[in-house]
C-alpha cells in the first residue's frame, strides 16, 4: 500500500493487529463496529473506531511507536483476558482521544523505567479498580476526561504535566501533580471527589500552578516549594491546605474544612485573600517568616488563628475574624507580629469593642491575642471596620459534587468561570473600595518585608 493509506478493519483485514502489521507509517487505520482483540501497534499510524460505543477492544492495548493516535473505541481489560494494565504507552507524542478504558486492574500506563513516553489523553474516559493513569513519563498532558478508581490513586505523578477540565473520582488520592524533583506542572479548573481518606491533590516539587478546582472530600497537600494554590474550592471533611512546603502563596481560594482549614508547617508562605472556615481557619503548628493577610476567617468552631510555641517572625494583618467561637485568635510563641507595622495595619475583630473616637479608622485600644505564656501579645492597630463587606450573609459556602462517574463533561466556554480570587457576593461578602486599594498596595508591603528579613541572615 502507498504511504498515507487508509484501511478498513474488517473490509481489508479481519482485525486491528494483522492491520497494524500490513499498514506503513502515516496509515490510517477506521475499525467498524465488532468486538476485536488486544493489539500492539509498533508503527506510527492512526487507528480510528466507528464509535467507542460499538467498536470494543477485549484484551490489552500496546502503543510501542511514536506519533501514534487512537480514538473512538472501548478497552475492556478483564481476569479473563489477562494482563493487569489495560493500555501501555511506550512511544511518544502519543495521542487518546474519545476513547474508554475499562479495566479490572490499571487503566493506562504511560512509559516504563527508561521515562522517555509522553501522551495526551483527551475527552476520555478511564475506569479501573487500581490506579487510573500513571507511569514514568517525560510529560503528559490530561483535558476533558472522566478518570475513575475504585480502590487506589487516580492520577499519579509522571514527568511534566498538564491536568485541566477534567472530572476525577478516587478511593486514593485524586491527582498527584509533582515529584520531589518537579518543577512547572499546571492543574487546573478539574473537578476532584475523593471517596476515602486521602488527598484531592498532592504537590510536591516546586513551581507548580494549581488553579481554580473544585475539590470535594479531600484537600490539596502542598509538600513541595513555590507553588501557587490559588481560586481554588475546598470543601473537604479533614484538613483544606495542608501546607508543609516553603515559599508558596495560598491566594483566593474558599476552603470550608471538617477540621483546620489550613495547616501550616512551613516557612515564608503567602496566606492570602482566603475565605477560611472550620475547626481552626489557620492551625500553625511550626514555621517562620509567613505572611497571613487579608483573609475572611469566618465563624471558626474553635480558634481563628492559631500560632504554636514553634512558630516565629510569622506576620498576621489585615485579616476579618469573624464570629469565631471561642478565641479569635491563640500565639503560644509571642514570637510573632499581630499587625503590619510598616503600614500601621492590625486586623478586624468581630469581638472588638473598643470605639474608635477619632475616627482614624484604628479602635483606640490595642487588641489582645490568647495565650498561656505570661507574655503580652496584641495587634497594635486593630481596624474599627472590617476591609469587606458584611451586608450580605456571611455563610460560607456548601457546594454538592457531582458524584456519577457518567456525567459528562462540557468543553467551558471562554467565559467560564470559578469562584474568583476575591470572594463576590455570592461567597457571602464583597470587597470594598478600601479593601482593594489596600491589596494593591500589598505586594510593595509583603517585599520590603522579606527583603528586610533576609538581609538580616
């Protein structure tokens, strides 16, 4: 056959592997409906079924050629048929498109020990009981699909990747964006519900982009260092942000948690411009040199901000308490600056009684923080008036999953959109004027302080 040729599956040969064997690069291989056997394609051809509702494919799919793509049929992989990962990519620039995979064990593997694979996996959909994709890849990038496991991980981590719109379903961890030596792999506005005691996303490594997902029953782990987590929603059981790494920002995101809404282990992180609600807003349990402002901490179950005796330097400012019960807030260290002295901005304080009789916009008392040491601790400059609206009612909010592994997913239009990075006034508030000529003027704040610390070690 000339180069570029089509053929047809079972007109010209009875099934899709004496096809790939016949075929020369650049073929084009269309499959009817039937039911047909695993395959290896070992050439660079493009195999194309009539629909992956009626072409299946009973048996294990093995993609060992570059620059191959496939669509628009069924993988079942069962005990019977043998084999444990449904569909192996060994090549590169491979391309899944509109294809399902079903699988009893794994679903799709990309690469092997040597790492040099790399896909794109596109409108699809992959079930399996273990892990969904995963592999040793040199990149891969994930849109539009339907990613289920039933008893493990989703998405594991593999090379540089790329993970948008797409809808995932875990026992395990839902997606693991980063390895420890990662840098530069995007997540963002996918849908994530884990359905065990894991979390909807792990990030290790550094540089990484996690944007505008919505994330149910399971929150987002950030181990590794200058990531952003931003404009994300987080409404899980547990913990929203775990947040172990160093030098990242947390910025815009609503995270309503069973337990604290951030946890705070590292040193040098942005916390800002968060709507923080559950048992504690932010529980920080060690680390120096973080900034935590402009963030609406509502209605904690116990303590709104909470600093340990291990933490110091940590700078809070320009945040909202509001009605959290028990304490506002709790510093065990008295290491730590309540206020923004640079700027001569405390926080708001529902609890706050103090007047503010000149009118400076400061309560004309200092306003002090619980702790158990013997030692003085208050925010300097308390504000007499919240930086946000409180018109509207301040309940943070309670969002349903989609939980049918079925639903299909529709390609967002160019003005789709997320929970912004500021709260609107369907989160419960809106920002006022004041409000955002202060954070315009943040960044200038938030870098003479860290130049200023570091100039000093």
């Amino acid at each position: 056959m000339a180069r570029g040729a089509t053929i047809r599956v079972p007109e010209d040969y009875r099934d899709i592997q004496t096809a790939v064997n016949h075929a020369l690069d650049g073929d084009i291989i269309l499959v009817s409906s039937g039911s047909y056997n695993g395959f290896t394609v070992s050439k660079s051809v493009t195999i194309i079924g009539e629909s992956n509702e009626t072409v299946i494919i009973r048996g294990a799919v093995v993609v060992s050629a570059s620059g191959v793509k496939l669509s628009n049929f069924r993988v079942v992989l069962d005990e019977v048929a043998g084999g444990s990962v449904a569909v192996l990519i060994k090549g590169v620039d491979v391309v899944l498109t509109n294809v399902v995979v079903e699988s009893y064990k794994y679903g799709v593997q990309v690469g092997s020990a040597d790492g040099r694979a790399s896909a794109v996996i596109e409108y699809s959909t992959v079930r399996s009981d273990r892990e969904t994709i995963f592999g040793y890849c040199s990149s891969l990038s994930l849109f539009y699909n339907t990613l289920v496991s039933e008893s493990g991980n989703a998405v594991a981590y593999c090379g540089l990747m790329d993970v948008e719109y797409n809808k995932i379903i875990s026992r395990g961890t839902g997606l693991t964006i980063g390895g420890a030596l990662s840098e530069g792999n995007i997540a963002k506005e996918n849908e994530v519900n884990v359905t065990g005691d894991a979390a909807g996303i792990f990030v290790d490594g550094r540089n990484h982009l996690v944007e505008r997902n919505k994330l149910f029953n399971g929150g987002i782990d950030v181990r590794g260092s200058q990531s952003v987590i931003k404009a994300n929603l987080v409404v899980a059981p547990g913990i929203g942000v775990n947040l172990v790494g160093n030098g990242n920002i947390v910025e815009g995101n609503i995270i309503s948690a069973g337990g604290h809404a951030i946890d705070l282990y590292g040193s040098g992180n942005l916390i800002l411009n968060n709507t923080l609600s559950g048992s504690r807003g932010v529980h920080g349990l060690n680390g120096r040199e973080n900034i935590i402002a402009f963030n609406f901490i509502n209605r904690t179950g116990n303590v709104g901000v909470y600093m340990s005796k291990y933490t110091n330097q940590n700078v809070i400012y320009g945040n909202t308490f509001w009605l959290c019960y028990n304490y506002d807030a709790a510093d065990e260290s008295g290491g730590n600056t309540w206020y923004n002295e640079t700027i001569k901005m405390g926080n708001y304080w529902s609890n706050n009684k103090a007047p503010d009789l000149n009118g400076d916009g400061i309560t004309d008392q200092p306003y002090h923080i619980a702790t158990t040491t013997n030692l003085e601790i208050v925010d300097k400059y308390p504000l007499a008036r919240p930086l946000i609206s409180l018109e509207q009612p301040t309940t943070t909010p309670t969002i349903s999953p989609s939980t049918s592994p079925t639903t299909a997913l529709t390609t967002p239009s160019s003005t789709s959109t997320m929970p912004s990075t500021t709260p609107s006034s369907e989160g419960g508030f809106t920002n006022t004027v004041v409000a955002s000529a202060i954070i315009a003027l943040l960044g200038v704040a938030v870098t003479l302080l860290l130049l200023l610390r570091r100039s000093h070690k």
